[in-house]
C-alpha cells in the first residue's frame, strides 16, 4: 500500500473471477486491510505493468459489485474489444493491480422513511446489487423496488442471485424486464420491453416519498431522468451514475 497525495493505492490480488452473464466478467480482488466503503461506491483499477496498453491508459473506473461484509472486493464488466480488458481478461488467480478509492456518492439514502426505486440497465446493476446485499444482511428497514432491464435473461449479470435475494429481504422487490426476448433461448416470465413510467408505477406506485437511483448506458440514464423530471419528480430525489464503454 502506498499514497499518492492525500489518495491512497493499494496491491490487490485476484482472488477468482466467473462469468456472470454472457459477455461479463466479475473479478473478485482481496479485500485491502482496512480499507472501507459505503455500498454503491465505486474504485480506480490499474494494471500493472500490462503486456498491451492503448491511448486509454491503464486505470478504469468501476462500481464496487460486493457489499461492505463480503470478504472481497469485486467489480464486473463488459469485456469489450480494449486492451485494458484484454490484459484485465487474461489476468491468472494470484496476479496484482492496484485499486484506489473509494469515490463517488451513488449511496442509499439514510431516511428509512423514504423508498428506494433503482432503474438498472446492464453493467449499472454493480452498486445496486452491493446496496441490495448490503440492505438484506443489515435488515435495513428501506423499501426498495429494483427495476432491471437487459436485451435477454443470458446477458443480465446477477440475475439470479437478484431475484432469489428477495426471500431474504421483505423489504425488497426486484422487477426485470428483456427488451429483445425473441433472441434468447432461455424461458422468461417477467416483463418485456422497455421500462416505463407505466411499468413503475404498477410495481411501485405506493411507494413513499421514493428517491430514484438510474445507473446504466448515458442514453438510458438521460431518458429516464427526463421521465421521471416530466411526471413530476423532483430534481434533488433523482441520482444517477452513468456507465460510457463498459
């Protein structure tokens, strides 16, 4: 571990890494001793000494996918055509990279009071399903609706694991919807198409004083910002995260 500033980088190891959707990796890295983070926050990752680099550089930007308890850090992605994933794809169990953070304020309001409406598209599930893990191990008292969309079941990371969590947490409604259904070919008996204010309103609309958290592609988190800010939605109860190239 070591400082650069006030900001602190720590050595990381690659402890195992899954496919968990067609196309997406997670990677989970050693948790770095002391080292803390607020659910929904995200980390820079930089390659090591990589054996290929481009004009991007080394260092990305990710949500942190697991929740403040688990015993590692992990961050999942889009393995695009880059050389940072390439090298990041091609990483053996046990090899390093330096992790620094965490940033970001994409985190769970402290009012229990007010429900939580979370708008994902693909990749942008990683804070939410740290906030999810996190809100069913502390029994957080917060209502949460979970709207999660992908083109078919084979390319929504998490999904199983998202939708049985709700066993687990009383509080907590988990909504996905496939927009491309006819090219999957697995069974689906949630909703299709595109999420719309109909939709949230038939799953949440006695929700209480809810704020709205959208991560996801820039063109979805503008569309869905204007939605919600045409039907009434205050500015200041909208959070966002938008997630370019991964």
């Amino acid at each position: 571990m070591g400082t650069t500033g006030t900001r602190t980088v720590y050595e990381v190891r690659l402890k195992a890494r899954q496919e968990v959707a067609e196309g997406t990796m997670a990677f989970q890295f050693e948790k770095p001793l002391g080292f803390t983070f607020k659910a929904g926050q995200y980390v820079e990752v930089t390659l090591i000494n990589p054996k290929e680099t481009d004009a991007q550089g080394d260092s990305r930007t990710f949500s942190i996918a697991s929740a403040p308890h688990e015993d590692f850090l992990m961050v999942a992605i889009r393995m695009r055509d880059t050389a940072f994933k390439h090298v990041l794809g091609t990483l053996g169990v046990g090899s390093t990279a330096h992790v620094e953070g965490p940033f970001g304020n994409l985190i769970l309001h402290n009012n229990p009071a007010r429900a939580a409406i979370l708008l994902a598209g693909g990749i942008g599930i990683t804070p939410f399903r740290s906030i999810i893990m996190r809100a069913a191990k502390e029994k957080l008292p917060h209502q949460l609706f979970l709207f999660y969309s992908n083109r078919r079941p084979e390319d929504a990371p998490f999904l199983k694991e998202l939708r049985d969590i709700e066993a687990q947490n009383p509080n907590y409604k988990f909504i996905g919807t496939m927009t491309d259904l006819g090219k999957s070919r697995q069974s689906w008996t949630g909703e299709t198409g595109y999420m719309t204010r109909d939709m949230l309103s038939r799953y949440s609309g006695d929700a209480v004083s809810p704020v709205y958290y959208i991560a996801g592609p820039p063109a979805m988190v503008i569309d869905f910002r204007e939605m919600l800010t045409r039907s009434g939605v205050d500015g200041d109860d909208i959070r966002t995260e938008e997630f370019a190239g991964y």
